[in-house]
C-alpha cells in the first residue's frame, strides 16, 4: 500500500507541476491533448518505476484529483470527483489490459487517446454549458 500511495503521489506531484505549465501556454487546447499524455506517462512510469500496480495508481490518482475538485469547487465539485475516480480507474484497466495484450508504448498510446477524447468532451461540454 506504501508503495503504491508513492507511485499515486509521484504520477499527481509530475502532473501537476507540468500541466500546470500546459494550462499556462496552451490553455483548453492543451488540456484537451497533452495533459492525458502527461497524466497517462507519469502514472505509469511511477507504477512500473517502483514496481506496484498499475490499477491501484491510477485509481489513487483519480482519487487525489478528486479531492482537488472538491477542494476547489466544494459541493460543486462533486460530479467532477467522482468521474475523476471513475475515468482513471478505468484507464489504468485499459492500460493494463492493452499492455498485457500487447506492449507498454502500445498501452501508452491506447490509453492517451482515449484520455485526449474524453478531456476534449469535458473541455466542449463545459464551454457549452457554462453560463455567462
């Protein structure tokens, strides 16, 4: 459990502090289409760096963005934490399903555009219903 809440911590601190950077250079665009490929890297180099497991990082990963949603946004935050948990559970089981099937780069890439489509629904949707 030790290990994995490192991987978790590690994967959030390394996507934090670069999508931070994304978000202030390319805003919804960036967001959409590199922080899943920030996020999807830094949780699975974190799990197979400190050899623990892929699911149980992304779901401790999904997890803390959760909390930083309702941190954030209270009440109202959370519908967003509990996709957040959801959506990263399940792109650590597609990760480790693709990667077991195949190879990491291939589970890699599987995984980050899935991630890219469903950021790009968020970011569409939320500029759709976002009142003025």
């Amino acid at each position: 459990m030790i290990v994995i809440a490192a991987a978790t911590l590690l994967a959030a601190v390394t996507s934090w502090v670069i999508n931070g950077w994304v978000l202030n250079f390319l805003g919804n665009r960036g967001i959409a289409f590199l922080t899943p490929l920030v996020e999807e890297t830094a949780k699975t180099f974190w799990a197979i760096l400190l050899k623990t497991s892929l699911v149980y990082t992304h779901i401790g990963f999904g997890l803390v963005e959760a909390l930083v949603e309702l941190k954030r946004r209270g009440v109202k935050g959370v519908w967003a934490a509990c996709t957040a948990i959801i959506a990263h559970s399940l792109f650590g089981l597609l990760t480790v399903r693709v990667y077991s099937a195949s190879n990491l780069l291939v589970a890699l890439i599987v995984t980050y555009l899935v991630h890219t489509i469903w950021n790009w629904f968020i970011v569409y949707y939320s500029k759709q219903t976002r009142v003025t």
